[in-house]
C-alpha cells in the first residue's frame, strides 16, 4: 500500500444513537488521519448512525481508491468485528472487484491500552482523599458483554493484569449486558466483600447509551451504600495512546504482519457453548438499524487528506 491518493483507510465503528459517542470517535479518526497523510481516511458506522459502512466505501470508490484497509474501531474481535463487518465488507468486494480490501486487527489487548486504561484509573485516586489506598481498594472493571466468550474472557484478562500491575487489593469482572455477572448485580456482591472503596472503570472505547447507564446505575446503588464508596473511572476516549495502537495496527497491516486474529472464532472453532456456529455463513445482522439514531450527519461525514 503505497500508491499515493489511491489508497483509503476506513475506520468501522459500531455506531450510536449518542451524539457525543459518534463525535468521540469521528475525533479519534481525525487524529489517526493526521499520521497517514498519503491516504485518504474515512469512516463508517455498523448501525444506528451515518454515514455507513457501505456509504464510506462509496465514498472512497468515486474518489477512485484502489486499495482500502477496513480498521474496525472496537475493543474485542467479537460478533460485529468477527461477523457483521467482514460480511459488510464481502459484499462490497463482491459487488466492486476491481477495488482490493483488507481488513486489520482490532484493537486488542496490549501495552498503549492498559497504559491508557491505568491513567484514568489513575485520575480519579488523586480526588477520593487522604484516607485512600489500592490496598484497601476493589477494582471493577465494566466490559460491554458479548455473546463470545472469547471476547469476554479478554475483559477479565485485562481486569487481571490491571490488579497485578496497580496492586489493588482486589478485582473483579462484570459487563453491562448480554453475559453475567451484569453490573447490577455485581455491585452488592463487591460491596459485601467490605473494602473501602470500589473503583468502577468502564472498559469501554467511547461514550454512548452503555457507558452512561453504567455511571448512572452506579450513582444510585452509591446512595444506599453503607461502608463502601464506589468512584466511577473516566472510559478509555480519544488519547495519544489509543491513536499510537491504531497507527501501530496500520502499520503492521501494511506490512503483512498483523491481521484478524481467528483462532478462538466461534465460526471456526469449536468454543464451547457455540458448537453450531462453526461453519456458518458470515451474514450481517444490522440491516434494520443501518444508518438510523441520530441526525449526526453532518460536516464530519468526509474525508481526511491532510
């Protein structure tokens, strides 16, 4: 991928009917767009907002890109990454053979993130007061929740090596939705264990519908709690370290060095629980939310060529 002006980068988000989630992540592609100034950038949603997947390779296609790198903007290779992009994107490549699309890694587990995710953990022990310590400290760490149990289990492997590396007293798991424990219900649980203070970090890319429930239902189980304060940690957002992480992934792209990682892929593997998926057609499932939600379509539905 070399040719200047006939190559696109497109950034796949899930999409939202939060404003402020799309403009977060519009916000994070500007930034990584500023590093590839030979390439033309853009980005889509998967559901609820616009521009869409297909309409930012349209985009692309009449600005006669001849190569595109597909970069799905998520956490964890899970259904949308696994599945509903690439279906997306096979169809498109079906449709218009004459364009080559590639499509990176997600984001994934590594240092930029958990560096990034200690910083704001870090950000709000310096508010909670002079009788604070992680060694009286549960950490709580809020995952999206996925019906992919690999993509689930990544969220305790980060949970895991934040209270090693912080040294919290404790740490604990739980999601937001589709998997347990859901945070509503773990929230008694940790308060039962007895210590101090609960740091709860929203392992999560940007704002949204999920991310404010998570700090709501959290503020009003604070209001009964007895011994325990719970502390609500800023969400991953736009950071050096996060656009470093997506530079990283398209460089190592380019260089044939990293792609979609597909050995714990309930559509090719036998995972247990998901037996009957393996071998299924990829098929998206969004084709009823494409593009709706919000009236965010807007000056921000362009491309970069800086």
């Amino acid at each position: 991928m070399t040719e200047i002006n006939k190559v696109g980068l497109l950034f796949a988000g899930h999409g939202s009917r939060d404003d402020e989630a799309l403009i977060e992540f519009e916000n994070t592609v500007h930034a990584v767009a500023k590093h590839f100034p030979n390439f033309l950038t853009t980005h889509g949603f998967l559901e609820f907002a616009r521009p869409t997947i297909h309409d930012a390779l349209e985009q692309l296609r009449k600005q006669e890109v001849q190569q595109i790198l597909a970069v799905p903007g998520m956490l964890m290779a899970a259904g949308h990454a696994k599945n509903d992009i690439p279906s997306e994107l096979n169809n498109y490549q079906h449709q218009h053979p004459e364009i080559q699309i590639q499509y990176a890694t997600e984001l994934g587990i590594n240092h930029q993130l958990l560096q990034l995710a200690a910083a704001r953990i870090e950000s709000v022990e310096q508010s909670i007061g002079e009788n604070y310590s992680r060694k009286n400290t549960l950490l709580l760490v809020v995952g999206r929740g996925a019906s992919d149990s690999d993509a689930n289990s990544n969220i305790s492997k980060i949970t895991r090596m934040l209270w090693e590396g912080m040294g919290f007293a404790w740490a604990e798991t739980c999601y937001s939705g589709v998997t347990a424990p859901l945070i509503q219900d773990a929230l008694p649980v940790v308060e039962r264990m007895g210590y101090r203070h609960v740091i709860v970090f929203p392992y999560f890319l940007f704002t949204g519908r999920l991310v404010k429930k998570i700090y709501h239902t959290v503020e009003t189980f604070n209001s009964t709690a007895n011994k325990t304060k719970f502390i609500c940690a800023p969400y991953l957002n736009n950071h050096e370290l996060l656009v470093s992480r997506f530079v990283d992934i398209i460089n190592l792209n380019q260089q044939a060095q990293q792609s979609m990682n597909c050995q714990l892929c309930q559509y090719r593997e036998q995972i247990i629980g998901y037996e009957d998926s393996v071998g299924m057609v990829q098929v998206g499932h969004h084709h009823h939310v494409r593009g709706i939600g919000t009236d965010h379509d807007h000056e921000h539905h362009h491309l970069h060529h800086e």
